[in-house]
C-alpha cells in the first residue's frame, strides 16, 4: 500500500480515543499520532518498508480494521 493510500484511508475520519496497535504500543491521541507517522515516512529516504513510522501506519490500520470488524459482531449478536 502506497502512502497516498494509506492517507486517503486513515486521514478525516473519526477514531476512539485509545487503540492498541500491537501487544507493546497504544495510540492515546490518534490525530497526533497520524501526524507524526507521516512526517517520518514523507522524510524517510530509504525503502518504505523499513521504516518504523509506516509499519506503525500498517499496524494502526489493521487494529481499525480489527476493531470493527469485532464491533460489527457484537452488533450482530
């Protein structure tokens, strides 16, 4: 996934307040959080995938996806 991508699926929309992205990092203010991950992926000179701030994007986009598809299901139940 490219960064354009990855800013038109992440950027202007509504998140919670907390979200746990991997067993060792939680997100407690998102809006900053996205910020300051694409700062460091727009200076990163090297191959996209090594850098931390995109993985991180990656991570924080799976735990979303995670986390409604969990909603869903309780919705559903």
């Amino acid at each position: 996934m490219n960064m354009d991508e990855l800013k038109h699926e992440l950027l202007g929309k509504s998140y919670p307040n907390e979200i746990q992205i991997s067993k060792d990092q939680r997100i407690i203010d998102v809006d900053k959080f996205l910020k300051t991950q694409f700062i460091i992926v727009e200076n990163w000179t090297r191959d996209l995938v090594k850098c931390p701030g995109y993985v991180r994007l990656l991570k924080f986009r799976k735990a979303i996806s995670e986390e409604t598809i969990e909603n869903n299901n309780l919705i559903k139940q």
